[in-house]
C-alpha cells in the first residue's frame, strides 16, 4: 500500500477503523462523535445515508450531507477522476497528491479572497496499493449549484441577482489570474437568498491554475467552460432550459459579452 504523506498544515494524520485521515483539531470530536452514531467501519460517504436528516446532491458521484451538532452540518464528497482518465480509474488514486492539492489551491482562494468551502478533513480509504478519498467540507446553508438553480428556471429578479454574484465572480478570478479549468454549473455554489444578495463561491478547486499576468485569457477560459457546462447540461436535459434558449441566456449572464 502506498504510504500517505505526512498531512498538510492545520491538519493532524489520525488513524481510523476505514484508514488513515486529516482532520483539523477543532472539528476531530464532532465528526468522529457522528460517524461513531452512525458507523465507524463504514466510509463516512456510505455512514452519512444513515442518517434520517442527510441529503444527496449531484456530481460525478453523489454528494452526502451529514448535519453535525454544534455546526450546521458538513458535505461529504467523494474525490473521482474526470474526463478520460475517469473512465478508467474511477475514484482510485496512487497517493495523497489529489488531496493535498486541493488543501493548497483551497488555502490560495482564501488568501485572495475567493470564496471557496473550508475543508475540514480528508479520509482515506485502503484499496489494495490504491486509496478512495473523501473531502469533507463545511455545510453552507441556504445554497445550492447555478445548474440546480437554473432547473428551476428562475424568475428573472432571482436570476438577475445570481448572474450579478456569478459576474463578481469571475471578476474576482479575473483580477487574481485564477483559471478553473473545470468551472463548470455544478462547480459555482449559490449561497445565500436569491431575493437578497446571494454570492457565488467556487467548488471542486484542486485543478485550478495560477495564470498572473494574462487576465484576458483566464476571462475567456473560465467564460467557455461554464459556457460549455451550460451547453452539455441543456442537451442532457436537466439544467431547465433548452440549448437553443443557451444564447439568450448567457447574453443575460454577461450582457457585454
């Protein structure tokens, strides 16, 4: 079995019925308090369905909410390849790096300002030479993706109000040179009320990139992925709008496009 390496600042390395794992102090005792309720020998992604009040959201593979006392609760996530190499290794990796990764990209978006959810710990799962691996991140109450709020299709105050946070956004990425080469509708959190002043926060952000210096091709990469997103989720028919409705909508999204 490859050995893990040694855990990223903030985190302490514990040793766990399911395998090792990363937690920060200050969350240990409440997450291992749940999972011990629920089921310690079990992955937690599997443990947290026990639990009468979880909830699933979509992705690559099903997200698990798991509401843990004093906190609001926390979003358990599990690591899975994309793209080609997906199709062959799944959710098995060699090592820590992917999780590692995303521990350092997450820490750079704090420090620019760029909001993100804080993980709060990763758990490694013993397959053979090979690991599964879930994130665990802070629950945001009051949110959803922009691809599940679209399915809804909006009114066009609340869409009004979410394009303006998705533009604050990207402008945000813009100014820091931060390119997200999977920015896709899943990966841009809505958090807060769409008949307020929701903000739009970043997800999945192991593979973004450090692009300073060129903010007009950040724009445009960040620009066509998401506009690539919208396109694939409209043929797929589960965003809420058709893809001859995409033009109309993405010149509502960025209007000076």
């Amino acid at each position: 079995m490859s050995q893990l390496s040694s855990p990223p600042k903030g985190f302490q390395l514990h040793s766990l019925p399911t395998g090792p794992a990363w937690i920060r102090p200050t969350f240990r005792n409440p997450l291992l308090t749940a999972w011990q309720k629920l089921n310690p020998k079990t992955p937690l992604r599997q443990a947290a369905r026990r639990h009468p009040e979880h909830r699933l959201f979509p992705g690559r593979a099903p997200v698990t909410f798991l509401p843990i006392p004093p906190s609001v609760g926390i979003v358990v996530r599990p690591c899975v390849h994309g793209g080609l190499c997906g199709k062959f290794t799944r959710d098995l990796y060699l090592n820590a790096s992917r999780a590692s990764r995303e521990i350092d990209r997450a820490s750079i978006l704090s420090e620019k300002k760029i909001p993100t959810p804080q993980i709060q710990a990763v758990l490694f799962y013993p397959v053979g030479p090979l690991w599964r691996i879930d994130i665990v991140t802070t629950y945001l109450p009051e949110s959803r993706d922009l691809a599940s709020f679209l399915s809804t299709r909006p009114k066009p105050a609340d869409r009004a109000r979410v394009f303006s946070a998705v533009r604050r956004l990207f402008q945000n990425c813009t100014r820091q040179g931060i390119r997200h080469p999977d920015l896709n509708a899943r990966n841009i959190l809505l958090v807060g009320s769409f008949q307020k002043n929701p903000q739009a926060w970043l997800l999945d952000v192991d593979a973004i990139l450090l692009e300073i210096g060129a903010p007009a091709q950040v724009e445009i990469a960040n620009r066509n992925r998401l506009l690539r997103s919208l396109l694939k989720r409209s043929r797929c028919g589960d965003l809420g709008y058709s893809e001859k409705e995409i033009p109309a909508l993405w010149r509502e999204l960025f209007p000076r496009s």
